[in-house]
DNA sequence: TATTTGCTTCTGTTTTTTCAGAAATTACGG
DNA sequence: CCGTAATTTCTGAAAAAACAGAAGCAAATA
C-alpha cells in the first residue's frame, strides 16, 4: 500500500518537493527523499518509481544525487536482488550533511574566486577603489562565516544541541566591550 | 565608463549571478544585486540596463525582488527625475534581510503546514507510526531552528561579530553532561 | 555462455523559467 | 490639464531544466 494514499504523508512529501525548487534542488529529488524518510522499511526503486509516478531513468539520477549528499544510502535486502535506499533520519546529521555538500559545491569555490580577485585587485592600482574595497570585504566576510561553521561542525552532536536550545542566551558569555578570555 | 569593463568586477557580477541561480535566485536579479553592491553610486534602472545588457522590464522587476528583500533600496538623485538605486553595503544586515525573508517566505509555510499535519496525525489512528512519528520529529526539529533562529537575530550586531569570532569556543561554556544553568 | 534482471546513460520531448519588446500606467514639468 | 518622461505590467518568444522512454551495460542465474 503505498505512503501516497495518506493525505498527510503525500501532503508532506508533495510540499517538500516544492521546498526543494525554491532552493535549488530538483523536484524529483526532493520528493524521492521525502519518500525515503517516511518510510519504514528500505525502498527499491521500482517501488519509488511506482508511488511517485516518475521514469525509472530519473529515480536512478535522483538517488544519486541524494547519495551524492550523504542523505541516502543503499541497502541491501535479504534475498532480493534489487538495490534498496533508506533516507537518514537523524535530523541534525542530516542537515549538517546538507550543508557541507552544499558548502563543498557552491561556497567555497565562491571563496576561492574572491580570494584571487582579492589578491589581484590589490595589486592593481588602475581599479576602483570601491571596487576593490567591496570585494576584499565580501571575501573576509564569507571566509569568515566559512571557518565559524569548519568550527561548529567540528562539536558533538549533544553540544550542539544543547547551544541551539541555549539560542540566544550564550550572549550572556560574550557581552561586548568585556572579551571573554578562556583560562586554558 | 562600465564596472564590466574591469575584468575583475565582471568576474564577480557574472559569478554572483550564478550563485544565485543555485540558490533559486534568479540570474538578472543577483547580477543587478552584485552591480549595485560595487557601484560608487546610485544608479538609474537605465544604466543597469546599458551595463548588464538586460531589457528594462526585467530590471524593472529585479530591483523590485531586491527591495522586497530590503537589500536594495531607492534613492533620490538631486536634479534627476528618474529613480536611482543602492545597494546595501553592511554585509551582516545584507545576510540577515536575506535569511530573514527567506524564512518568512519558505520555511514559515512549512512550519505551519507541519504543525497541521503533526496536529492531525496525533489523532489519526490509522496513519502507520512511522510517518506520525517522522512528521512530528521534523515539525520539532524545524521548529527548534526556527526559535533559535529568532533569538540570535535579535541579538546586537556587535554581539554576533563577537560569536562569530569565537567560533566552536563557545562550546566552553556548554560542555555537555554539565547543564550550564543561568542564575535569573 | 546465453538469458534474464536491474541499473545507468543517452536522446528527444515537454514543461518551466527567463526574458525582450509592446502596451499600459503613473508621475512629472510646463 | 496636456504632453512627455519614467516605470510597471502584460504577452509571446527563447532558453533552460526536467523528464520519459529507449538503448546500452553489468551482474547474476541457470
């Protein structure tokens, strides 16, 4: 019986899908792991094929392309011969999963592009100042955001939960004006 | 004279906009995004057409995709009828209008949507366990992102930086196994 | 080793998105 | 107010992305 027939089930995968365009995720694919996470037993494609009413070709890409993410692995199912998936269904490994595919793919070659401009524009005297104000600052900037997150991503699962359900009080550790210094 | 004649900051126009691509952005609308951010001054909607080479209806509708996300912003020019535009140069108040309208936009409808379904579930008893389950732990998970996400932004700029500097530091004060309590 | 089964890659079609130009609307100056 | 400049909205064309089905390939069985 297929997950699709639940009104509720197919409304979160179908609104799932829809999250996925409007972040630059094929629909597709974000429905084949929409699927995959609320399914309780390891899918084959076929079966994906089935429920979601796609072409066997593009669940084949699509789940590559969630694997490709780390999101979802193949199985292999007692006496079948068939590949099967399941999706991650830890959250959090999940998204920081996401996010440093994400990162590896779109960001850091973003850094390494304002790093050279960066560096050739101080050099040449002929640009813009603004120009090459603007540009040393994006890149600062998103380097910056770059190594917080090398850092965060570095802490234990527990710590991290335990800071994001701190949300905005850790700002009580780091008053500005007063620099906390550690006693190592 | 154009800022796409210096090599430099055409790498980065031309590159900004297919980052926004990636990120379900469309191209003309970053690359007006990206040109406005180097330009040393307000700039007419026709200039950005002579530059970027776009038709004026579509610059028309970028910059206004770009003041819904309050990173742009219209200017009055002395002695000039038209209209002129300048870009948000604060790239933390450009990142937080971003995310902020991001979330408004996406994720706020699907908060909603998976509470309802959450809701629903609860009740259902025919609705196979896994999917109440897995519904309800993404409700909860997303939520969590959400709230801390509201606390944080609310935080003073300076205070941020400051986070941001100290990166996965602050895991000092939260080790886990000992609850760091505050003393209201 | 021939045959079947499962998976992937390729190719042409369909759908969606982007975009230019025309038409319409609004704001401004005389 | 009238005419003109500036901007927005509408519409159809072009470009890009998503997709289905076919063909190709690999692995397992017999």
């Amino acid at each position: 019986m297929s997950l699709l027939d639940h009104p509720d089930a197919k409304a979160f995968i179908l609104h799932w899908g829809e999250m996925g365009t409007q972040w630059g995720v094929n629909r597709s694919v974000s429905q084949i792991h929409a699927l995959l996470y609320l399914s309780s037993a390891p899918l084959p494609a076929d079966e994906i094929v089935d429920q979601l009413k796609l072409a066997r070709s593009n669940v084949s890409t699509g789940l590559k392309e969630l694997q490709g993410y780390g999101i979802v692995r193949r199985v292999h199912v007692e006496g079948d011969r068939r590949d099967h998936f399941v999706a991650e269904t830890d959250l959090w490994d999940m998204l920081m999963r996401i996010v440093a595919e994400r990162k590896r793919r779109e960001v850091d070659p973003t850094i390494a592009l304002l790093a050279d401009l960066a560096e050739r524009l101080k050099q040449d005297q002929s640009a813009p100042p603004q120009v090459r104000e603007r540009i040393v600052r994006m890149h600062e900037f998103i380097s910056t955001l770059g190594n917080w997150y090398e850092q965060v991503r570095g802490l234990p699962k527990p710590t991290l939960v335990l800071l994001m359900k701190l949300g905005g009080k850790v700002a009580r550790f780091v008053s500005p004006g007063k620099i906390t210094r550690s006693k190592d």
